[in-house]
C-alpha cells in the first residue's frame, strides 16, 4: 500500500474570542447535526476508503493555541502504588520510556497535582520535571504538560486553585503550563463550589501560568455552562477530557463529543484501552492483580463481541489490539491519550499513528461494542 499525498486539517479546538457573548446553548442545539469537515487530499491506492487524514507521530493537531501530537500518553501510573504497582526503582526505565516517546514526535503528556498515592502525592508531575530536564536537548521548548488540579473540598476560593497551579508549576519546574485543567466538577455533591473551581482557571490564564484551560469529567450540560462562564470573562475552553473509548461510548459520551465539536472544544480521550481491557492481554483466568482484577472479572465475560472483532481487524491489519482501539479514538476525532509504563507499551502505542481504519471497520467495531454486554464503569465524578 502506498501513500501518495496526504495533509493534516486545521481543526481549531478553542473558539476564537466573540465580540459579543453568545450563549453555548444555541451552538450546542445543533451539535447532532453532520459537522461540515475540512476537505482532505489523499491518494492511497489499493485501499479502502478513510476517514480523515494520515498522522504520522510528528504531525500535529491543534488544541487550541497550542500544537500538539495527535496522541498523548498518560502519567497516572507514575506514583500510582494502588492501581497500578508503582515502585521508586522503576524510574529509570519510565525516563527510557518519556525520552523514547520524545524522540518519536510524542509532545503531549497529561498529568495531575493529586497523581501519585500517600507519600508519593504529586510524584507524576515530579518525575516529569525530573524527565524533561534530564531528555533530549531543548526537549522543555516543545513540551506540552497538560495537568489537572484537584477539587478538593478545602480548595474554595480562585486564590486557593492559583496557588496549586503555583505548587504544580514548582514540582514540574516550569514557568508555564501548556493546559491547566479541571479534574473534576463539583455539580453533583457542593455546587457551590463549582465557581470558585471556575475563577480559579480565569486567575490562571490571567496570570499567565497557563497557556491555555480545559476540563475533565464534565457532561454535556456542565460544560456548556463552563463553556458559557469562560467565554463571558474572555477565556477560550480549549479541552474537555472524558473517558472514551470502544467500552465507553454510550449516549452520553457521544452527546458530549457532538457538543465539543460545535463549540470548538477539543475531546481528549483518558483510558482509550479501558485499563487495559482492550489489549487482548487478560482473560477470566489470566487477571490483573489488585483492584483492576476485580473489575475486569466483572466486565471481560461480556466482552467477547468487541475483543473478538479487535482480534479479527488486528490479525488482518498486522497490528495489534491496543493500536486498533486507540486508532478508533483517533478516527473519532479525539486525542488519546494512553497510560505508559515501559518502553514496550510506548513502543506499541506508537503503532496506533501514521493509518487510518476504514470506515468498514469502524462501524464493524462499533457493532460488535454495542453487542457487547460488558461496559466500562465510569468515573463517580462525572457529572451531566
């Protein structure tokens, strides 16, 4: 198969400041509506067709103002002694693991302040400073560090939530970070606070700490009115994270990517494997240890629709499961971005870039999820 021609759209996530305040809510009534896409030049022959571009892992997409690499890799590992076994003799191999990610285009990497668990709170923003400074050089001139700050109840006014970003920017090193972030709204059990978490990201950009502010977690309805409060102080929502993935793409998380289209908000898709659901690599008799067994215990029986048709689309494509799951976040419009611990898994996450399924597959794939009875449970602080 060869590739003859192929361009890389402008997709313009962070609406452009309006001379006039108009609400969210107009946009969002048509957000179901077809989206009019970029036209795209490529010519592939003997092939069948494709949705969208070729990104190959140094081409960028744009996240507001800022240009970054169609996938990211997730830091939640990094500290994470609970879920995900982490142990301090391991750092040398997660260095590898960013500088490899690095050499190969990879420029975007999500974190957060509470990432890293009891004494190691913080720690995945901690080794990120420690990694950029120590990797390839002029590496922190291209680096973009998207972390989230967390609603912690004791976090009540926007000095509190500027002083976290001050304390991320110290653990991290750096003078200004790419995405300062929202973890998580508070809508569903203290909204009164919910606008101090809101100037808190208003003081940021005006400081300028942040280069640009998304959120995570929020449902279609909290992040118009985000989307709507932001717009009204002149600041540009760049990003809305959400768990999205082939195990989670239920009516909600679709509503919500129809919404960030129309509003220009740029989806970034966390846990795009289900934690690891979508590898291939577990079965009933072969779990994780920890809390990720108990959980795939409950949910890999019903899977089998979905892990069969990522088998079948892999073995034909000569890729490997994981890389057809997260090709189809990519395919969707989103920025994955995947947790890495090796060097391996970034090697194979790497493979996910440069092709594109065919929109056969796609819907081959969407097919089998929702024949699939086993759905991924999602996160306690996702609000509507």
């Amino acid at each position: 198969m060869a590739l003859i021609t192929s361009t890389t759209p402008a997709f313009p996530c962070a609406a452009p400041r309006r001379q006039t305040s108009t609400s969210a809510a107009s946009a969002a009534a048509a957000a179901t509506s077809t989206r009019s896409w970029p036209s795209f030049s490529s010519t592939i022959l003997n092939s069948p067709p494709r949705l969208g571009p070729r990104f190959w892992p140094w081409e960028k997409v744009k996240l507001g103002p800022l240009s970054v690499s169609p996938m990211g890799f997730g830091t939640w590992a990094w500290g994470n002694q609970l879920l995900w076994e982490y142990r301090e003799e391991m750092d040398g191999v997660l260095q590898e693991t960013f500088n490899l990610a690095i050499r190969n285009g990879i420029n975007l990497f999500d974190t957060a302040d509470s990432y890293g668990t009891g004494r190691l709170n913080g720690q995945s923003e901690r080794l990120l400073g420690k990694f950029i400074r120590q990797g390839p050089n002029k590496v922190q001139d291209n680096i973009i560090i998207a972390t989230k700050f967390a609603a912690y109840p004791w976090r009540l006014t926007a000095g509190q939530f500027v002083k976290a970003c001050e304390s991320s920017l110290d653990r991290l090193q750096l003078d200004q970070i790419g995405i300062g972030q929202l973890h998580w709204s508070t809508a569903n059990y203290a909204p009164l606070q919910e606008r101090a978490l809101w100037d808190g990201l208003v003081a940021m950009y005006e400081k300028g700490l942040v280069r640009a502010v998304g959120v995570s977690n929020y449902g279609p309805r909290q992040l118009i009115k985000i989307y709507d409060y932001l717009n009204s102080q002149g600041v540009p929502l760049c990003s809305a994270q959400v768990q999205f993935s082939l195990l989670s793409m239920g009516p909600e998380q679709m509503e919500l990517k129809a919404i960030s289209n129309s509003l220009g908000i740029r989806l970034i898709s966390y846990s795009p494997l289900g934690l690891g659901m979508l590898t291939g690599k577990y079965s009933t008799s072969n779990l994780p240890r920890g809390p990720r067994g108990l959980l795939f215990r409950q949910i890999l029986p019903g899977l089998n629709p979905l892990l069969n048709s990522l088998r079948e689309i892999a073995q034909r494509r000569g890729k490997t499961m994981s890389q057809i799951a997260i090709n189809w976040c990519i395919c969707k419009g989103t920025i994955p971005i995947p947790g890495v611990k090796t060097v391996e898994q970034a090697e194979e996450n790497l493979g996910s870039l440069g092709w594109r399924l065919s929109s056969d597959e796609i819907f081959e794939l969407e097919t089998a999820a929702k024949e699939s009875p086993g759905k991924m449970i999602q996160n306690i602080f996702q609000t509507r």
